[in-house]
C-alpha cells in the first residue's frame, strides 16, 4: 500500500473525504476500512489529543491552589494529564513580558537581558513540569506574542528562549519540546524560522553534560496564525523549510487554504498540523441545558448550540477532515484568574477561589474524552511502535458550516474515525449538534475483532426532567451487535456526542468515574472574629508548598514557598492577579518584604503590549460588597507625572480593568503628593497634601459602603461621594505607573454596621434557585464579561423573577439600559410598585433591594414596564457579622 511507503520517501495520494449523502432524517452508511490506516504516517495523520494553553495570567491563581488546597491542584492535574488515556497530553506555554497580552500578562523569565532566567515566578512552567510527572510522555512547547523590551533583535530572542528552556531544564528536569521562533498570531519570517531551526540543532555554547543532545532535538512550529496559515505554499514548495519545520499550526480556523497545502503536509510530507489556539466552551455546560433560544427553532440546546461543548466537538471533527489537524490546543484549557478577566468562561475548567479550593469541571471535558478515551493518543516514538491510532480520513466527514464558530445544527454527517496502526481496534466519534436524532450504520472491514463482536455505544448528553444535570455524562448506552450486512446500527439523540468502539473501557476508572461536582464556593472571609477579610504583609518565611508526586498524589516533601514562586527578588504573591506590570513579593532592606511592582521604566523598559495600560493587579473576592481596604506605599523613584500608586474597591473586570480607568473607585496617590479619587476613570476629586515626603511610607486607605466612597491618606480622609449609579461588589486593586513601587501591609476589613459580601451570587440560569414566570429569554454564548456568558431578559411586561433565600435582601445585576420598572413582593405582599432601575453595565447592579429582616424570604420582581437583563442576582448575607 503506498502510505505504507512513506517512510521510505515516497509520496502517498491525498484522501478524499467520506462522501455524504445522508438527507436528515436518512440512516449515514459509514465505511470503517482497515485498508485505509495509513500504519506508515506517523506524524501527519497520529491523533495527538488535547492541549492546555497556559499564557497570558490565564494560570495566575493555580499556584496558590498549590499552596492553599493541594488536593484540588492535584485532582485537577490527574483529571487532566493522568491515567492511560490522558485527556491532555501537551502543555504550550506563551512566554509572558510583564505586559497585558489579553487576559493579563504573564511574568517575563528575563526582565533584563544579564538577568538569569527565572522559570519559577511563571506558572505555566511549574504547571508542565507537575503534568510531566504524572504523564512522562507530556509535549511541553512555547512561543512568544510580545517580548521583555531588552529583546529587541531576532538574536537576543535565540537568547531568550535559549536560556530559559535551560532554566526550566535545570529547574525542573524537562527539555521543552517544541518552539515557535516567531510571534505569535502574525505571517511567519521564514528566513528567521530557518535560521532559528540550525541555532537549535548546532548551538554547542553554554551547556551543561547531556544537556545539548535534548536541545538539538527541540522542534520547531510555524506560525500560530489567526486564520487559515498563509506559509502552507512555502512549505509544499520548499525542501528546506520542511527540514526546519516540523509542524504548522494556526488558530480559530478549521479549514485548508485553496490549494490544499495542510492536507498534503499531513498525508504527503508526514507532518503535523494543529489547530494550535482553539476555542474550549462559552458558558457553564451545567447551566446551558436551562436556555430556551431556539437554535435553530426547538427552544433549548442541551449541551448544544452556539459556543457548546458539542461545538467544539464539531470543530475537531472538521478540523480534521478540512485540514487534517489531529492536535488542538484549548486557550484556556484552565480559568485560573478572576470573573471579569477577558476571555473569561471560555475554558473546560475554572479554578478561581484558591483561598476555598473550589473548581468547576466542564462537560466539555466528558466530551474531548469521547476522543481520548477511545484511542492510544498522542505522539509516536521513534520506531514507530508506540501504537499510537491514526484518524482515517476516509471514515471521517464534517458537514457543519462556519470556521470559527463551527455551526452543526444542520441535522447533517459529522463524525470521526480513529483506528490502531495494526488493525485491532477502532473508535468512531459521532457528533449530532442538532434538534434532530441522528441514525448511523457503522461498517468495519479488514479488522481482527474476533468472533461475533460487539461494538460499544458510549453516549454524553444533557440531563433528561428530573436528573442531576450530569446523569448522562459518559454513558454506556449500548452493546451493538452487527446486522447479516456486517454493519453495527446507532441512533445518535439529539445534542449529544456518541463514540461507537470496539474498545472495552468499563474497568478503566480515569473514563467510568464522573467528573467532579463542585460544592458551595465559600466567600474570601479570612479572619472573620476580628473582621478581616483579607490581610497579606507578602512575608511568608515559615510557608511551605508540597511536591506532587508521580501519581498526582501529594506527598510530604514540602518546598520552600517563596523559593518555589520566583525567590527573594520577585516571587508571586497569595491571591493577586496582575492585568498589567509585574507584583511579586520582595525582600528589601528596610521593610524586610513588600509587596513590589517590577517592571521599571528605567531599569527594565516597558515592553509591547496587546492590551495597554499601566500595573495593576486585583485580590480578592468577586463578592464582597460593603468593606475599607488600606495599604501602606512607597516610591523609590523621584516625583514625575507618571510615578503614582493607587488602591481601588469594587473591581469587576471588564474591557477597561487593564489600566486603572476600570477600576470602579479609585484612591491614586502621585509621587508629588497629588491625590485623585477616579470612578471608572473619570477624577471626581483632587487635591494636594502638606508637607508631604516623597521618600516616605504613606497610606491609603478606601471605604465603600452602599452609595458612599471615602478616600484616607495618613489615616485623614480627603473626601467623600456617593454615587448616584453605584457599583455594589467587587474585588480591592492596587496599581501603579511603571516605576519600581512598593506596598505594604495591605489589609481589607469588614465595616461595622455594613454587609460584607453576597451570601450567594447566583447566575441567572441557576433555575433550582431562581425561578422565572412570563416571557423571558434565555441565552448562552454571550460577552466574556458576563457571569457564564449567559443572560435572562425579559420579554414584556408581567415577566416574573423569584427567589426564595436566607438573607436580608438581593441584587440584580447585568447590562440595562434602566428602562425597567418593577413590582416589588416580599413573602407575597407587595411592598412597593414601579420601582425604577438604574442603567447598568456587567457585574453593576441595576436595582437592589435591601434591609429584609434577616431570615428565610420569598422576593418576587414583576417587570411592569421596560426591559430588565439579569446577569446575576445576589443575596445579601443574613448578618453583618
């Protein structure tokens, strides 16, 4: 057979798709050949799996899991990375400037071109290396978007990379095996790309014994383009270019260019393809079944529909058949950073309350299971024999439309085939993103299954009325046995994902046991006997984190904390998320330690960055509401227009939260002893202070209680204001202008008299707690900047929203444009009638209502006129205390 001569040099023909014919309705014939395994492909057409992407703060908060609740970090890396059919098997790190390169910036590993390489203050790193321990076998690759300023020339990046793949070797005992020279999301430099490729394989400066035999076999990807990748020409035509290269990839597109180009790299010139940036889930898969929009006209999608799991199912399936990619990388795999942050919800786990050890898993991952768990993915060794399976482009078709969302609701074909090289086994992945059950017959020749085999049918779905929402995740649904024709018969329901196999995977536990449920998510209440909810002097000598052990099991072995997360001159504090610049806990002469941001307009340069803005970083919970946080500042650099530091209250994200002009309530202190209180940006008050040291320690302090903001600065309030459009809830923030700024002592308490936080913030499709009455539409796939990115609004007057709850009251917040009037009930009374709303946007509150007595209530708003949008409701605890 001629793919069988690939290894030999010779030129194997490109694959047809799978013909499709099937009308809805139609039974789809699919001819599973073991004629068509192409054994001798062992790069183009092995299925290589999944990837986490971990870049740009998305991993900001996985450390302090590591340090608050290891046996969260550890379940979440054996979930991910362990068993025999790991889900993930590759870990791409983005390699971060100090700079907001969309959801925030990533710490650089060199903040000046003689600094030693530091991998540990970068998550993504210590990430890899604990995947690594757990599956040995873990592709570890990085690439860059924008560079430390120092980095200017094509040979100070060689550097760069050089010495911090060393650093991470050195560090953590794995050589990464993939690099991007190039930049990413832009056209490849072919000329660079090829140049970088020789440093790699005939750099013989600087190493250590043995390690330059593991760096010369580094390979190297092009380009991570956004869109359909504009080198495939330059690699079909050029020799060269493919010796240099050993995978092409590019991002949020499933299809080849007009010539082909990625198909005959797969199939004729045995390389990889990837879809190297895709796009995991856009909401919460537990809620999701709870929308009604017609999609495109039965009410409600399960686990389908616009931004779903099946979505995303369907993306792999035509990714594969257009373009032959057998590798996708999910940015982010892990939501590891505050609500708010851009790109939020948009990931298959979310990990965002360190301080509870609280985690979401998403459907999403029962579905990229249904790839994994019925194959040997990954990547062949060099003989050949790992046994990895071969997608078979022949019993694979896609028949949904759209790159980026990939839209299958057309009732149409859409699966894929995965076979073992040597013929033993096969797994076919059917994929029905439509209102419409689906009927299959399934085909296989030339296999050695034995005699009178059954094939299995494992099914994940939505909840049927009445079950737990996950009762149909992963389900042995059926033993198949095959009709007089040979052929094995399935019918696929509507939303659901089904994989027909021959494998047997019911003593495999890693694929029987479900997903883990999610409990309640405790509120950051850290010390709630002396009223503090969260107090940090970035000193932590005597703290010590655990090692993960090979099984993902935590052992007793412990490592120092500050060591661990970067050391003495810059380690990543408990709790922050950096948007922009460089927080890290420092030790200093004076004070011991700080809290210090790194990136110096003097001493380091201020490198590019996606989203621009100055430092700044959050911490803290979403949900706290009433409270004063003060922290104590200190410049080290003489006054100057741009040299100021600033506390914020009320932080919720948003498109603006990059910069301090999207921080809610703002306190900025410049070096000059010039004040400002900023809302959103906008200086409400300003002033001077006496006789003010610019070399001394100051502090700020902000008080935000209902409407009403107060401004501290050396304990003196400098003003007050209330806000006629107030924003309730939300983290504190710190910021700062690009010059070296020390913190202090940050400390954020409780007000007397005031609640604290929101006993619960519920999403609006929390149907078991909120219950709608009327006309209401129910969405998912919304904005990023949106709880789950889904939303309730209402469809006229006499809508209905009712909560029964333990509290003194509840917010409803959302985007509104406060057109909404409400009737107001209170355990069935009406206690007040055409109640107006406020314009409103994401995570503020658009009305509130408040000082219940505390107990057990039943509150119910009737829209009477106008439009209300409900993002989220939340409930006002019982007690202040």
């Amino acid at each position: 057979m001629a793919v069988f001569l690939l290894g030999y040099g010779v030129i194997a023909p490109s694959y047809p798709a799978a013909a499709v014919v099937a009308e809805p309705g139609q039974t789809i014939d699919v001819a599973v050949n073991a004629a068509d395994i192409a054994a001798g492909n062992v790069n183009g057409l092995t299925f290589k799996g999944f990837g986490v992407l971990s870049a740009n703060s998305t991993s900001a908060l996985l450390l302090d899991y590591k340090a608050q609740h290891p046996d969260s970090y550890a379940r979440l890396l054996r979930i991910l990375f362990g068993g025999e059919h790991p889900i993930m098997t590759h870990v791409k790190i983005e390699m971060g400037n100090d700079r907001n390169n969309s959801t925030g910036p990533d710490p650089a590993t060199m903040r000046w071109e003689t600094e030693p390489a530091d991998v540990a203050r970068a998550p993504g790193f210590q990430l890899a290396a604990d995947a690594k321990r757990i599956n040995p076998d873990l592709k570890v690759s990085i690439l860059r978007w924008n560079a430390p300023a120092w980095a200017d020339s094509n040979d100070k990046i060689y550097r760069w990379y050089k010495d911090t793949i060393l650093a991470a070797y050195r560090a953590y005992g794995f050589m990464v095996d993939y690099v991007n020279p190039g930049v990413n999301e832009a056209a490849a430099d072919l000329t660079w790309t090829k140049r970088y490729a020789n440093l790699v394989r005939t750099d013989t400066t600087g190493f250590r014994p043995g390690e330059a035999d593991r760096y010369h076999r580094i390979k190297i990807v092009i380009s991570d383009e956004a869109g359909i990748g504009t080198f495939g020409p330059s690699m079909t035509a050029d020799a060269d270019l493919r010796t240099a290269v050993a995978v092409a990839g590019y991002h949020y597109n499933t299809d080849d260019d007009s010539a082909g180009s990625f198909k005959q790299l797969a199939e004729q010139y045995d390389k990889e393809v990837w879809n190297s940036e895709a796009q995991a889930t856009f909401s919460n898969s537990a809620f999701r079944p709870n929308n009604n929009t017609p999609d495109p006209t039965v009410p409600g999608t399960g686990l389908g529909g616009s931004g779903s799991a099946l979505e995303m199912a369907n993306t792999v399936v035509k990714g594969f058949v257009m373009s032959r990619r057998t590798h996708f990388v999910y940015q982010p795999a892990i939501g590891s950073f505050y609500e708010g942050g851009q790109y939020a919800f948009k990931e298959l786990v979310s990990a965002r309350d360190p301080w509870s050890g609280w985690m979401h898993y998403d459907a999403g991952l029962a579905v990229l299971q249904h790839f994994t768990s019925f194959a040997a993915a990954g990547w062949e060794n060099d003989t050949g024999t790992a046994g990895i399976w071969r997608a078979v482009p022949q019993a694979s078709a896609s028949t949904a439309t759209g790159t980026n969302p990939v839209v299958g609701r057309n009732g149409l074909p859409d699966y894929l085939t995965m076979a073992a090289p040597d013929a033993t086994d096969f797994s076919t992945v059917i994929v029905n993103d439509s209102e419409q059950a689906k009927t299959y017959r399934i085909r296989p020749s030339g296999f050695r299954l034995g005699e009178s085999p059954r094939l299995a049918a494992w099914e994940t779905r939505a909840a049927d009325p009445g079950q737990a929402f996950d009762a149909n995740y992963k389900r042995h649904v059926a033993d198949l046995a095959a009709g007089p024709d040979g052929a094995y018969t399935v019918e696929v329901k509507p939303y659901a994902v089904v994989t027909v196999t021959s494998l047997d995977v019911t003593g495999d536990p890693q694929w029987t046991a479900p997903l883990p449920v999610e409990g309640e998510r405790p509120v950051l209440d850290a010390d709630p006997a002396h009223g503090v909810l969260w107090a940090d002097g970035f000193d932590y000598r005597g703290k010590t984190v655990p090692v993960i052990g090979a099984d993902g099991s935590v052992t007793n072995r412990r490592k120092d904390f500050t060591a661990s997360r970067g050391g003495d001159t810059g380690a990543d504090p408990l709790y922050t998320w950096d948007r922009n610049g460089a927080f890290e806990a420092v030790r200093v002469n004076d004070r011991e330690y700080v809290l210090r941001q790194q990136v110096d307009r003097e001493a380091t340069g201020v490198g590019r960055a996606w989203n621009d803005g100055e430092p700044i970083t959050g911490v803290g919970d979403l949900r706290w509401t009433d409270y004063q946080a003060r922290v104590d500042v200190r410049f080290e650099r003489g006054p100057a227009a741009d040299n100021y530091a600033a506390i914020g209250a009320r932080s919720t994200g948003g498109g603006s939260s990059h910069s301090l002009n999207g921080t809610p309530y703002a306190l900025r202190l410049g070096s000059d002893g010039t004040w400002q209180f900023r809302r959103t940006g906008t200086t409400v008050a300003g002033g001077t202070l006496d006789g003010f040291d610019p070399a001394g320690w100051h502090r700020l302090a902000i008080r935000v209680t209902g409407n009403q903001v107060t401004g501290f600065v050396d304990g003196r309030p400098v003003f007050t204001w209330s806000d006629p459009a107030p924003f309730l809830s939300g983290r504190v923030d710190l910021a700062s202008g690009f010059h070296y700024t020390r913190f202090d002592n940050l400390r954020i308490e409780r007000v007397p008299g005031f609640h604290p936080y929101y006993a619960e913030l519920l999403d609006n499709l929390q149907m078991n707690d909120l219950i709608y009455g009327g006309g209401w539409r129910h969405t998912n796939g919304r904005g990023m900047y949106e709880y789950h990115r889904s939303a309730s609004t209402s469809q006229g007057a006499g809508a209905t929203l009712t909560s029964t709850f333990t509290g003194s009251g509840l917010d409803i917040l959302g985007p509104n444009d406060g057109s909404a009037r409400l009737d107001v009930r209170v355990d069935g009374s009406l206690v007040a009638t055409d109640q107006p709303t406020r314009a409103s946007t994401n995570f503020q509150q658009t009305f509130d209502l408040r000082d219940l007595p505390p107990g057990r209530h039943t509150v119910t708003l009737e829209v009477r006129s106008g439009t209300l949008a409900v993002d989220a409701v939340g409930i006002r605890t019982n007690s202040w205390r």
